[in-house]
C-alpha cells in the first residue's frame, strides 16, 4: 500500500525552509481548548438539539427566536472564552520578522478559518499590544492575514438590506437576557423554549427589519472566496489544524494544494481516513502539537 503521511517534525522543517506561501485552515478544534465546543466530535449540542441543524436559513426562518436564543448562548461562550496556545502561536507567525525564522524563504502566510468566534483576531490584537508595550524590535502582526469563511458570532446582519455590523454587547436585547433567566423551565431534553416575539429579537439599526447572526449557513455562500481562492492555488504549504474537513468548499483545500505540488500538514485529535492523504500528519491536541512542531 502507498506510504502514509510523515509525523517526523526534522522532515516537516526542511519542507518549512522551502515554503513560499503558507495557509493555515482552520476548524472548531483550534477553539477546543478554549472551552469552545466543536460541531462534530460530540461537542455542539445545545439543549439537546444538534448545531449543524440550527446553523441553516430554514430553521431561523421557521424559528427565529430559538436560533436567536442559540446564538446567544454561542455569543456569550465565546465572549468569555481566551485564545489558547494554537491561536498564539498562528498569531505570532503573522508577524513578518518571526515567520522567517521559522520559514526563511515565506513570502506570504494567511490563516482562513472556518471559526466564528473570533479568537485568532483576540490573538492577534493582544500579540500587537504586547509588541507595542515591549517596545518589541519584532514588526507588527499583519491583521489582514485572518481571513473568517464562516463570518462572526458578533456581526449582526439585516435579513432585508445590506447594513452589517459588529456589536459585541452582551445580551443583544432585552429578551435576549431576560430569556437566560428562564434557562431552568427549558434545559431538559424536549420541553420548547418561550417564543421571543420577532419584534423583540434584534433589529438593523439602519432600517428596523429583523436582524440575523453574521455567520454562514448550509446553503450560504462562504465569505472572501475569491481571495481564499487565489490564496489556495498559490499556497506550497497548507496547514490544517482542527477541521474535520467535512464542510464544502474547505473540504477541498487540501487536495487543490495537492494538485499543484504544495505540501499538506494536519494538526488534528482524531485523525480521519481522509488525512491519510496528507504529507504529514501530527495527531494530538494542536494547542501542544502546533507549538512542539513550529514553535
Ligand atoms: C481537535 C481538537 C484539538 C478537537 N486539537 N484538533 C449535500 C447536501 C446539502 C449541502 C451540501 C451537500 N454537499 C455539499 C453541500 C454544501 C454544504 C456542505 O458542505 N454540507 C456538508 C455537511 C454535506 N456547504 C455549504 O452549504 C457551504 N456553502 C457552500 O458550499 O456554498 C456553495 C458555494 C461554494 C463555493 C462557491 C460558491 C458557492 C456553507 C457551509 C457553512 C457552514 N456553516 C457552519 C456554521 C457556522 C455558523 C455557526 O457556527 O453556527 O460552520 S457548520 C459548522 O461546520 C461550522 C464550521 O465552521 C464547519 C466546519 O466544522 P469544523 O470546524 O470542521 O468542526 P468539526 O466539529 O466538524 O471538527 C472538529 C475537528 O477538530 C475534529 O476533527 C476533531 O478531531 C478536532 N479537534 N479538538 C486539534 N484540541
Ligand atoms: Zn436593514
């Protein structure tokens, strides 16, 4: 049978001192150690509903208030939550300075995540703080090099006109809030949480229709996919880190880096059968494989 991937880290530096253009894909196991449950692997149940089947334009149609209700719930988790050692260090590689002495030759470095929860940007901003109150001689980090495909808990977006925007007050409203409170009366598998009335969930601030998450559902194009796109066919490097690699189109990342000779390297817990088509696998937690390997 053909040889499977390498999990030798000396092999994964020498193709480090080649690479031009690295792209991290990322995915709920990034988060993992943040407290932040994953959709797949058990973690994204919710009042025993499963994530992926709130995630989609039909259920908020049918049941804005409960989809609301989820969203708070994921808002506030994430809001509480702190970047872990694999955010640090994805973070710390989007400073120029350090990334070539890990990847001499690197002349671009992105990371395009599948996450809504903001914590590769808490990274980077609290690196960017560090550096500027060291006085540090390292150059800034690069905010534009984290590219959000499934966009943010925090942006609240109109379902009727275009106006979007971030508002990281918790709750959003009123009923929001209020609707916590009652947690107690709605825990337990089956009983059906109090409808929030739509004119009480939160609204666009430009023209007062409903307003929904920023995030992608099932069915929804994905963000930045032309920029994604250009970065993918130039990419030599690709390293996925917490993905299941289930999700269309960054399922196919791996193997369009493939076809065009570039190296692929999977920082995964459970490695999946698809990853046997990796260059390099490394299995494990990656907030201690990612650091053991690159840092
Ligand atoms: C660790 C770890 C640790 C744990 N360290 N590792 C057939 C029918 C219907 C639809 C389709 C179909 N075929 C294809 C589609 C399209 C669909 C799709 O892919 N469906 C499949 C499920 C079948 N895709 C779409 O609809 C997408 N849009 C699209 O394709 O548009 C068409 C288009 C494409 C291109 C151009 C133009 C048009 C949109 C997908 C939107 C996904 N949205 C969600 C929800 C976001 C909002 C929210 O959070 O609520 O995104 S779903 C959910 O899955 C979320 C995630 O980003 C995404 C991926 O999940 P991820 O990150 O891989 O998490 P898990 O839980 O699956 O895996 C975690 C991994 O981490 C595991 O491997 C663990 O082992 C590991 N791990 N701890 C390292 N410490
Ligand atoms: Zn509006």
């Amino acid at each position: 049978s053909a040889p499977g991937p390498s999990n030798d880290t000396d092999e994964f530096r020498d193709v480090l001192q080649e690479s031009q253009h690295i792209v991290v894909l990322a995915g709920a196991g990034l988060s993992a150690a943040s407290g932040v449950p994953t959709f797949r692997d058990g973690g994204g149940m919710w009042r025993s509903l499963d994530a992926t089947t709130l995630a989609t334009p039909a259920a908020f149609a049918s049941n804005p208030s409960l989809v609301w209700q989820f969203y708070h719930y994921r808002r506030l988790k994430a809001l509480n939550a702190q970047p872990n050692d694999a955010h640090r260090l994805l973070a710390k590689l989007s400073i120029p300075s350090y990334l070539k002495t890990i990847a001499p030759a690197a002349k671009t470095y992105h990371i395009v995540t599948q996450n809504v929860d903001r914590l590769s940007v808490v990274a980077l901003e609290s690196l960017a703080r560090d550096l500027a109150d060291k006085k540090s001689r390292l150059d800034r980090p690069r905010k534009d090099s984290i590219l959000e495909m499934h966009g943010r808990l925090f942006d609240v977006k109109c379902t009727v006109c275009d106006y979007c925007v971030e508002d990281l007050t918790n709750p959003l409203c009123e009923a929001l809030g209020a609707a916590d409170s009652h947690l107690g009366d709605y825990h337990d598998a089956g009983s059906k949480p109090n409808g929030i009335p739509e004119a009480a969930l939160p609204r666009c601030l430009s023209c007062h229709s409903l307003a929904r998450p920023g995030v992608v559902w099932f069915g929804e194009k994905p963000l930045r996919l032309d920029d994604i796109n250009s970065l993918i066919f130039k990419a030599d490097l690709c390293i996925i880190v917490g993905t299941s690699l289930t999700v269309h189109p960054a399922s196919t990342y791996m193997y369009r880096v493939q076809r065009h000779k570039g190296k692929v390297a999977v920082f995964n817990l459970d490695p999946t059968e698809r990853d046997r088509r990796a260059d390099f696998v490394f299995a494990g937690p990656c907030e201690v494989e990612l650091p053991r390997v690159l840092g």
